[in-house]
C-alpha cells in the first residue's frame, strides 16, 4: 500500500472514530432523563414523581367529576330522543382517564326507562359536554327527565397527557334549507398535535321568547396540528325543527376525545 493510500485509511478511520465521539456526547448533553419532578410516572415510581427513588407518596383524595346544571332531554323530532350535559374535572394536575357515564331516561311519571351508556376522558381542571342519542318508538310527550352518573373514575397526573390546541369555534353560522338545518363553522388548530378526533356539539335555541335549548347534534372532525377545518353539524329533516329555531342563538361545543 503506498503512502498516500495509508493517509486516507489513517484519514477515514480517524472520522469515523472523531463522528462517534461527538455523537456521544451530542446524546449524552440531550438526553431526557426521568426525574421526580416530570409528572409522569416512571422509574419505578408508585404514582406520578413520588416513590421509589422519589419521595414517599402521601395520600392523594380526589374530587368526584361533577355533572353542571341540569341534564337535558330533548325530543322535538319523534322517534329520536338527544341527551346533553355538562361535566367538569375540579382536580389541578390530574387529568380522568376515560371513565363510564350512564345517562338514565324517566317518562313523565318519573319512572324509569331506558339507560344510555358510553366512554370518556376529562382534562385537569376541564370542562366538558356530553352527548348521546338514541331511537325511540315512543312519542315525545311520554319523556319527562334525565339523569347523568359518572362512573368508575381513574386519575392520571397532567404530564402524561398532551393535548391539541384548539381556538374557539369560529365564523359560525346556522343555515336552514328546506326542513334541513346544519350548523357550520371553522375550527383552527393552534398546537404542535394533530387531532385526529375532535367532536363539535351544536345546540339549537328556540326563536320563542324565552329561547330556550330544544335540541342538539354532533359532528366528529380531524384537524392536524397548525391548521384549520371546516365542520358541518347536520340535524334530523324536520318541519317542526325548522321552525322552531333561532338561527342567531346557536351555540357550538367543541371536545378533544
């Protein structure tokens, strides 16, 4: 081998010796290690930053999911009954994994008849609305109340869950065609996580003096991170729907599922 050759073997081993040890250190200086401080529970922790190698944990008492207001049951189109309540988590720091809910239907003797079951998450500190419907043979006029009950909760420190970041619901417009109502809008996504399952909530007002709620739909959008989509609520072809609505008073509820 000449000496020119041995010079670029001597050249090229040296790189790749050279490449390695900055790549080391490059990794060592950015690495993330698990610490008692991160709000996630790792290294052989107990909970979130606190036994094992952390300090002991003390007894955490959590605060039930409380349901707000009242639980609202409308049937205004017939054969379809719509349930919609508010639920909010009074818990800093820790987010409920998804937990049961039941809502429980009574006609307007107060007896009972039917349940509507389904799953769910709450953010720390969130708020949230849920919807359910269902099919009924029954007339409208037999349903009288609702009840909502949380079920089964479980917490989970705020570190481990990382959320989009949603704007409010904008250039929201109620449009009626024919007996056909839909509520239409733009949603913008303003974080660094895609949301691949947004659920938008409409609730309709009643244009009579006392505008009050009389119905609601539900509309599952994706929306990647840093951008926007448009979303559609469509509502039950119905004459008495149609008319009943006041196209100024629609509200729009947004959750991340």
């Amino acid at each position: 081998m000449s000496r020119t050759s041995k010079k670029i073997l001597y050249g090229v081993i040296y790189a790749f010796i050279f490449f390695f040890i900055l790549r080391g250190i490059y990794g060592w200086a950015t690495a993330v290690y698990p610490t008692c401080f991160d709000g996630i529970s790792n290294q052989g922790e107990e909970r979130a930053d606190c036994g094992g190698p952390c300090t002991a944990c003390v007894g955490i008492v959590f605060d039930p999911l409380r349901v707000e207001g009242a639980v609202n049951l409308f049937t205004a189109v017939e054969g379809r009954g719509v349930l919609f309540a508010k639920v909010s988590n009074p818990n800093t720091g820790y987010s409920a994994r998804p937990f049961g809910y039941v809502f429980r239907v009574f006609n307007t003797d107060g007896q009972f008849v039917r349940d509507v079951e389904g799953r769910t998450t709450l953010a720390a500190s969130a708020q949230k609305y849920i919807f359910a419907a269902f099919e009924t043979a029954k007339k409208p006029s037999t349903f009288g109340s609702a009840s909502l009950e949380i079920k089964d909760s479980a917490w989970s420190a705020l570190g481990d869950i990382v959320r989009p970041v949603l704007s409010l619901p904008q250039n929201v417009k109620t449009i009626i065609d024919g007996n056909t109502i839909r509520v239409e809008g733009t949603l913008k996504n303003q974080g660094l996580m895609d949301a691949p399952e947004v659920e938008i909530i409409a609730l309709l007002h009643d244009r009579s003096g006392f505008h009050d709620p009389f119905f609601a739909g539900k509309a599952v959008v994706g929306i990647s991170s840093m951008s926007e989509n448009k979303f559609s609520v469509l509502f039950p072809s119905d004459r008495v729907l149609a008319d009943k609505v006041d196209q100024a008073l629609s509200e729009v509820f947004v959750n991340i599922e």
